[in-house]
C-alpha cells in the first residue's frame, strides 16, 4: 500500500476530476479522480485552487467514499 509521501509524490496535472452530487450541484461538489493503480485525489470543486487530499482505494472504502458514485471503476 502506498504511503502518504507516495500518494503527495505522483503528478496529478494531467487528472481527470469527476463530480459526485447528492442533489443540485449549485454550491459546488466533492471530485475525485484516479491518479494510480491505488491511488486517488478528492478535490473541492468549490475550492479549485486548494489541492485535492489523496488517498489509498482502502482509505477511501474506510471513508465510506465509493469510486462508483463518480462513475469511476475501482
């Protein structure tokens, strides 16, 4: 499993960040992108500046965040 100087480590410039909305996305959305074979970044879409945590596929299962309500494949 990667560890966080890993995760902070690989180049996210090129990410394709997706949106998750509970409801109307007026106030902006959770993203979240696939940046390795286990490893992903949650952005703010509110925040496009700030940038995005990332976490193992088991950090985020643990978080409760499921890849699937991205439209993403784990």
């Amino acid at each position: 499993m990667l560890d966080g100087s890993e995760l902070y480590a690989l180049d996210i410039s090129g990410a394709a960040f997706t949106k998750a909305c509970g409801g109307p996305c007026t106030e902006g959305c959770v993203t979240l992108a696939r940046i390795g074979d286990d490893a992903w970044a949650l952005g703010d879409s509110k925040r496009p500046d700030a940038q995005p945590l990332r976490f193992t596929t088991e950090e985020l299962d643990a978080a409760g965040i499921d890849p699937a309500r991205f439209g993403l494949n784990v």
